[in-house]
C-alpha cells in the first residue's frame, strides 16, 4: 500500500476517486437513500479538487482504496473502499494526517455510529453538535475535536 499526496488531480483519478466515495458511502451512510446519495455525488469532483490538501491509499495495483481531503487542520473527507475497513487503513489515514498536516477535528454525520466511533477511538471528543448539515439537510452533524 502506498500513501501519497496527490499533485496531479487528473480526471481519471477523479473518477477512480468519486467510484471510492460513492461506494464508501452506500456502505456508511445508510441514513440516505440512493437518490440523495446520487445527488450529492454530482458535488464530489469539484469537492476533490478544491480541498486543499488531497491524501491518496493505493493498493498494490496503483489503484485507489481510500482518501482524505484536509483544509487547514480540519479533516473534510475520509473515505474507504467497502472491502478496506477493519484493517487498519483509516486508522493509517488519520495518524499520517495528524502527523503531517496536524488534522485536529472532524465533522461526523450523527446517523453514521461507527464513523463516529472510529474518531473517538483515534481521540476525538464531540464539542459541537448541530441538528442540520452543511448544505442545511436534516442530517445533525458532531464536530469533534484531537484530546
């Protein structure tokens, strides 16, 4: 597996990178249905290319597993091809985050339990909670914050 920071954003990578997120998230976010998740999916390329710092996990084959997008010390985005979880690669993900671009909170959708799991296990504490999204969607979301 090899973790990079992505200097190229070419379409083909955003592609491979959208099918990682679309897949990811009908695994995790079961709060939404597939209308809703093909909605929001419309917003993905222009999300990938406009955080400011986009972090890559390939397999062995050159081809992306999992991804996360970081904006100053905040973690916007981590997302896990299905099979990739419970082995380790989030986990990976986050410490090379705090490690090298100090990620030091998240935002975590409230319907989403082993999400929110997942960041208090790295040490993460809700500090905030708000009952809708970004986008104003009934979806509560928990800002965590690095203990």
């Amino acid at each position: 597996m090899y973790i990079y920071k992505v200097k190229d954003r070419n379409p083909m990578l955003i592609e491979q990178l959208e099918r990682v997120w679309k897949e990811s998230v009908k695994e995790t976010h079961l709060f939404l249905s597939d209308a809703e998740i093909n909605n929001i999916q419309k917003y993905i390329p222009q999300a990938l290319m406009g955080v400011a710092q986009l972090i890559v996990a390939e397999n062995e084959s050159g081809i992306p597993i999992a991804f996360m997008g970081i904006e100053e010390h905040k973690l916007e985005m981590l997302f896990l091809a299905p099979q990739e979880r419970g082995h380790g690669l989030g986990k990976k993900l986050i410490e090379y985050g705090i490690k090298e671009y100090a990620i030091d909170e998240v935002g975590v959708n409230e319907q989403n339990p082993k999400a929110r799991g997942f960041y208090e296990h790295m040490g993460f504490r809700v500090y905030k909670r708000t009952e809708t999204d970004e986008q104003g969607k009934p979806y509560p979301v928990l800002y965590m914050k690095l203990t």
